[in-house]
C-alpha cells in the first residue's frame, strides 16, 4: 500500500475547505491525482480554492462527476446526506468516498441505491479548529487513522483504491461497520469537542465581569479549550445525526465530573487521587 | 527588563522537577546564574539533576539556603506552605521565590513572618503533564505570563531582581493579590485539567468494554485529554488549596455541559448552534 502501486486518477471534492482543501493538497504531494476538480457552492471558497492552488479547476457538480474517476465528499453531514445519493444516481465507473464524521443515518441513506457498491465509505481522523479553503494544511492526515465502514457494501474495485489511496498519505486503516463507528466517534472525537465548547462558554461568562483572565491563559488552557473555536456550521449536523451516542458520552462525562465535585465538596483528597491516577492511565494509550 | 541588566546570582532551587529543572536550564541559558545549586528530597532525582547538568551540585536545604544568593522553590503546594516559613527563618541577605500554582495559603503561612519581605510570590503559567527531571526541557516560560503577587509586601530589591528574571527568560509580568490569583487561576488553568482528568475517565470506562476504541484517537482526542497525564502529587495539593474556587468554576462548567445536554434532549438545534457560536468568541482570545 504505497504510491507507486495505486493508479492515479482524476479526483473531484466536493467542498474545498479544510478537509477537502487538505486532501487536495495531500494527493497531488503523493502523486495520486492526475487533475484535482474542486465543487464548491460558496462562491469565495470556490475562488479562494484556485488562489491558494488547491483545485486545478472549479465546476458544477455534475460537471465534475461526469469527468473525474473519484468523487470526494468533504461538506458538513447533513448536506451529505442528500447530495450523496445524487451522486451516485449521476456516478456510472466513478468511485465515491465520503470522510464523514458520522456514518449511520450515511450509511441508511444509500443502502438501497442500486450504486451502492460505487460507495466508500470513510472517516480519516483528522481536522483542526478552523474552516474553509485557508485553513487547508500540508502533511495532513499523516499517521492518524482512518476508519473504513461497511466495505464489504462497496466494490471491490472502489474498496481497494481507497484503501491504496489512505495507506498512500501515510493513515493506518480501521474497518468497522457504520453503527460501530458512530459509537467510537463520540468517545474519541465528539465529546472533545462538547467538553471545549462548554469550556469556552465557562470562562467567557466569567470574562463578562473580569476582562483580564485570558491574560492568564496557560498552555493547558489553550489545549482544552482550541477546538472551541470549531464551526458550528460543521457540528451541529453531526451531534444532531450522533445524538443518542453523545448523548450517553456525555451523561457518562458529567457523571464522571460529579465525582470530582464530590471529592472536593466532601475534602475526600484519597479519593481524588485515586481518581486523577485512574485518569493517568491514559499515559498508556497517549505516548 | 533583559539579560544585560540582571545582576547574575548564586541560584538553589528546591524541587529539580519539570518546572525547577527547565527553570535551571533556562538561567543557565540566559546568564543569569553563576551556579545553580539543587535540593531534593527524591534520591533518584536528586541523581538524575546532576546527570542531566540541571544542577551544578545538590545540597542539603540548609547549606543551598546558605551559599546562595536567591532560593526558588519548585515543589508541590502543600509542601511549600511548611517549608517556606523554615527557609525565610534561614534566610538573611537571600531573595526567595515560589513557583506554585496557588497563592492565598502560601501567603497566609508567611504574612506574619519577620522576613516576609525576603519572599517574592510568584506563578509563571507555563507547565506540561510531565513530571521529574527527565520532563525538564529547554526555552520553557518563553513569551507566556507569570503572576507576581502582593509585591508590595516584598522588598523592593527582592521584587526588582525577579521582575528582571522573569523578564529576562521572556515572561510577561502581571501582578495582582494572593486571593484574585487563586480565583483566576481556577478558570484558566485548574478547570482544564479536571475535565481532562474527567475526560480520560469517561473514555477509559468505555475502553474497559472495548480495547480498541484508543486506535481511533484523534488529535482533538489528545489535545483535550494529555492534561490528564497530570501527576497527582502535584495537583491534589492545587485542588485542596484552591477548593473553593474550583468548586465554583466547576459547577459553573457542570451547568454549561448541561446545557449542552438540553439541546441534544430537547432536539434544539438551533439553541445548539447559538452555544457552540458562543464559544466561538474564544478566537477572539486564543489565536
């Protein structure tokens, strides 16, 4: 699974923001996309997307269908959920991925389309807090992991360029069905997001009365609280399409939290050690 | 404020830590200490100090207190509010520093003390979720804040050389009471580790049922959660010192979560939205 074996191909993305702007950049950096065609329906996105290098051309959706070999989906979920199927309807050789942060109602939406098999799809785990075409990175995606869904649904022919193509930009691949995912996604990704959100908003009501705390702002602050600065636009979709699971998440979370309100109302301090070496057991895990 | 007007003194410091040690290297690398003499109480470390050059010679407390010129103080809190009042009864011509995390106790052990004004309270916001000598590294503090406290209580020779120091490995100076910093620093630093501690909890209760689920840990993931490496020896003593402040930011923290959780109850996804928007306004801060 490297460059040399995968068979370039001209690539359409639909949305050339972040993710899509990335891998955009990604792909041409490892020879993988013989054209890049961008779709974009924000006009200075679209603009800014030939600027800063990222597509060799913008077109219409059905244009860029019609003459590329792979289709990319990197727009907010709900808007995925009723272009997908639109695309397979125009697809007839193309492969179609989506890189999704969610996968299930994804998944129920295109089960019964008789292109199903032309559909990959996918979850690479990685972003950053910001948006749009300028917030598009080299190197991403490298040595993160991407999650591959249901592929058994998919053809053999699009699975495998998938698979070439992720393991090519340097991502280790996971396969797990679309239900699954929904699950692992808001354990290792979603409730991050809530959690630094309601952080934000925290200490935001505090500066209303004080105007200097962020003067103080420490490195551990910023850690915690940069993915507050992610788009709604990008979120609300999927927390809404993943609500039962955050949900659970986040119970489990503010149940966890009460813990720690408990060892410090009771001075229980045994217990609150025990509680932070529990929680340093992520060492494990986090090199 | 810069290296050329420091006068170059005679350093120990109490705790050859992740903060004493990159404190050792950073004078060293900066001129401003003409020996940097260890104390610690951990064998092991004490051994580790000399190996890594952190310390030019470790020495018991009371002779570092007495062949140097200025004693910086680099241990957990708890420790320091007893041994702070038996290093100023040591201390003559000595200017002496803490690096502690919280500030109202450590001022109340000493403001009785006939040579209170020898002290100079410090708190430089700058820390990783390492701990030893082995986490020391170099360029720490840079361009971060460090809160001097109740300055006024302090001689003015001994406020001028650490204002210098700080400045000098490129801190910037903010200056305020015991009692206020210990309330600012439960938003911007205190609050951010227990939803870490909390974080990592939540998602090792998870992992219990199913090990593979950190294979797909995102950046995110880490970002929000590496905090919860934090070691305990350190942050019980913060947490126990600062209860009250902390008690009150995390109820506040528990009831924006909540929020959070109504949306996703109630379905309100526009409410959702303005929430997420909210926190937003946090770029305005954190670049």
């Amino acid at each position: 699974m490297n460059q040399q074996t995968i068979e370039t191909k001209c690539v359409a993305i639909i949305g050339m923001g972040l993710i899509g702007g990335s891998l955009a950049i990604r792909l041409r950096e490892k020879g993988i996309s013989s054209e890049i065609i961008g779709v974009d329906a924000d006009k200075d996105h679209a603009a800014k997307a030939i600027e800063l290098g990222l597509a060799d051309r913008m077109l219409s959706l059905q244009d860029a269908v019609r003459l590329s070999d792979v289709v990319i989906f990197a727009i907010p979920v709900d808007s995925m959920v009723h272009l997908l199927p639109v695309v397979l309807d125009m697809a007839e050789h193309q492969i179609v991925v989506d890189l999704g942060s969610t996968k299930a109602q994804l998944a129920d939406a295109v089960k019964a389309h008789p292109k199903r098999g032309r559909y990959v799809a996918s979850h690479p785990m990685w972003g950053t807090e910001y948006s749009g075409p300028e917030a598009a990175v080299s190197g991403a995606f490298e040595k993160k992991a991407v999650i591959l869904c249901d592929l058994s649904d998919s053809d053999a022919d699009a699975a495998e360029w998938t698979r070439q193509m992720f393991g090519a930009i340097g991502m280790h691949l996971i396969e797990m069905d679309a239900v699954s995912h929904d699950l692992h996604a808001a354990y290792v990704s979603h409730i991050s997001h809530i959690t630094s959100f309601a952080l934000a908003n925290t200490v935001l009501e505090k500066e209303k009365e004080d105007d200097a705390i962020f003067e103080l702002a420490s490195a551990g602050f910023e850690s915690t609280v940069r993915l507050a600065k992610s788009n709604p636009a990008m979120w609300v979709p999927i927390f809404r399409q993943n609500r039962e699971n955050v949900l659970d998440v986040l119970n489990e979370h503010i149940s966890q939290l009460r813990k720690f309100k408990s060892c410090l109302e009771k001075e229980n301090w045994e217990y609150l050690a025990e509680l932070i070496e529990g929680a340093n057991k992520i060492r494990r895990i986090l090199k």
